[in-house]
C-alpha cells in the first residue's frame, strides 16, 4: 500500500453520547483501510490527537452550573458555537422539535430549534430553545413571532440565558464578568 500526502477526515458527532467518532469506522487505519491507502503512524497520531483536543473542547463547553450545583451537560454540545439563542415559552404538548423548526425556517440563518421534555414521561414541559447564526435573524424573529400561535397556543419568546449558567474554564460568564466589570456578550 502507498502511504498518502495528505489525508482528509472529517469528524462526524456521535450520536449516542454528544462526542465526536470516525462516522462507520472505529480508527484512522480502518478508514485507510476502506480506501485502499495507508497513513503513517505519525498521521494516526495527528488525527487522534486532534480527536482528542477536540472531545476536551466539547467537555469543557459542557459544564453547567444551577441551584449551586455543577454537573456535565452533553446536550450543549448539540447547539452550533456562537449562535443567537431565543427561549420560546408558552408552548403546547402537540409542539414537536419539528413543528417549532417549521415555524421559523423562513428566517435564512435558522439553525435548530429543541423543545425540552421531562426525561421520565416525554411530555413536553412548554419551553423550549431556537438557535439563528445572525443577530439580525434572531431581532427579526423576536420582534415577528412573539405573541404568534405555534400549534394551540400563542409563543412567548425572550433572550436565551444559557450562557449564563454555563461554565468556560470552571467559571461561569457571569461571575467573570463581575470580577472583570465587563458587558456580557
């Protein structure tokens, strides 16, 4: 087999518990393997330490803290970096992730949208999160869809805090901020 330059791999997110995994393949060489190529141990090496920075950043990006508590969230890993996110409240049990999805797709830079559901019985607990790549999107869709009905019900929709409670480093923004007396972002 001829060992190869340069080896493009993509990294896909694991479903199954928030981290990042070779999609169908277990390792760097089960994937040269399919391909018919080799790579160099030093290239295996690059690639799982690569893999390795890149579960450490998502650990970290999961810390939350509430109720004077600190646990690891791995569903914050789930949400694209950087959004704008909006807390939508007042919402009915028939709302799916789907029917609020569907609700603001017509904003351009629309990304996800997630109800919240009790774990034990799956019913819906009427909130739920939107996330938009754009400041402009998110104004746009806080000041046209607030008081609109999606599904039974008219929405409530408001600044997202989940940063607040989320943990950089083993600090939360807040108290960082406080210490720095600097704005939040």
């Amino acid at each position: 087999a001829e060992y190869m330059g340069s080896y493009s791999i993509k990294m896909m997110p694991a479903s199954y518990d928030g981290g990042y995994s070779f999609g169908p393949y277990s390792s760097t060489q089960q994937i040269a393997s399919s391909s018919g190529t080799a790579i160099r141990p030093e290239q295996t090496r690059k690639v799982e330490k690569q893999l390795k920075v890149m579960e450490n950043k998502r650990k970290q990006k999961c810390l939350r803290k509430a109720a004077g508590e600190v646990w690891l969230d791995p569903t914050l890993s789930e949400w694209p970096e950087n959004d704008h996110r909006i807390f939508c409240g007042n919402l009915g049990n028939e709302v799916s992730d789907e029917v609020l999805a569907n609700s603001f797709r017509k904003y351009s830079t629309f990304q996800k949208a997630k109800v919240v559901r009790d774990k034990r019985t799956g019913k819906s607990k009427g909130f739920g999160f939107l996330s938009f790549r754009t400041v402009d999107d998110y104004v746009r869709a806080m000041k046209e869809m607030d008081g609109k009905y999606v599904g039974s019900r008219p929405i409530k929709l408001s600044k997202s805090t989940w940063k607040d409670r989320a943990f950089v480093g083993g600090k939360s923004q807040i108290a960082e901020a406080k210490f720095k007396k600097t704005k939040l972002k």
